[in-house]
C-alpha cells in the first residue's frame, strides 16, 4: 500500500460559518459537498492554496487541541489580519522563530488551532 493523498478533515458544529470563515481567511473554494438525500449539506472539501481541507458537520463535537492546521504564506501580516477579521482569535501575531520562520497563530470559529507560518530562510 502506498498513501496517494492525504488531508486533514475539521469537524464543526456550525458548517456554513466554517466554510465562510476558510473562504474569507485564505481564500478557500469548496470542490465538494455531501449532502444526504433530503438533507442539509454535512461535509464539503475546500481547496486552500495548494491543499486540501475537510469540513464536517457534528452537533456535539468539543472543541480542543487534537488538531492544528500548519497553513504556509507569502504575507503573514496581511493573512494574520485576514483571519482575524474573519473571525479567528488571536493566539499569538506573526514572530520570527529560532528555526527560521515567522509563525502566527490563531483559533479558528470552531477553536481548531491554526499556525500560519512564511519561510525567512
């Protein structure tokens, strides 16, 4: 078995804030939505630079640190600002690192963590 792709799939409890706060933020596109018979859409992907990101629909999930999103930029500030205008809180602004990354973070809508990370080196 080889692994041929790979993403990370957020679970929400409001899906259509999510999938506006990602659209907002970076610029996302959703490529997919699920939507049962009859129902209301449960599950869309969106394509975000040049990954991929799942969002699903839980009425009861609890929010926490068992996922962080690592999303690289060319313009830290200015993608910074963007999400918090969108709605992230602001864990800690754009820093450079000892490894050689200026690296930001934030919470999403539904309190995932979110670093966005620009390459200095």
């Amino acid at each position: 078995m080889s692994v041929t792709r790979l993403f990370p799939i957020l679970r929400s409890v409001d899906l259509a804030a999510s999938i506006a706060f990602y659209e907002q933020a970076f610029a996302a596109e959703v490529t997919y939505r699920f939507a049962p018979e009859g129902g209301d859409v449960v599950y869309v992907a969106l394509a975000v630079g040049g990954g991929t990101i799942g969002i699903g629909f839980e009425p009861e999930v609890a929010t926490g640190d068992a996922i962080a999103l690592w999303i690289y930029t060319d313009d830290i500030e200015a993608d910074f600002a963007a999400a918090v205008a969108a709605g992230a809180e602001a864990l800690s602004g754009p820093a450079d690192m000892p490894w050689g990354e200026r690296v930001a973070e934030l919470r999403d809508p539904d309190g995932n963590h979110i670093y966005l990370g620009l390459d200095t080196v």
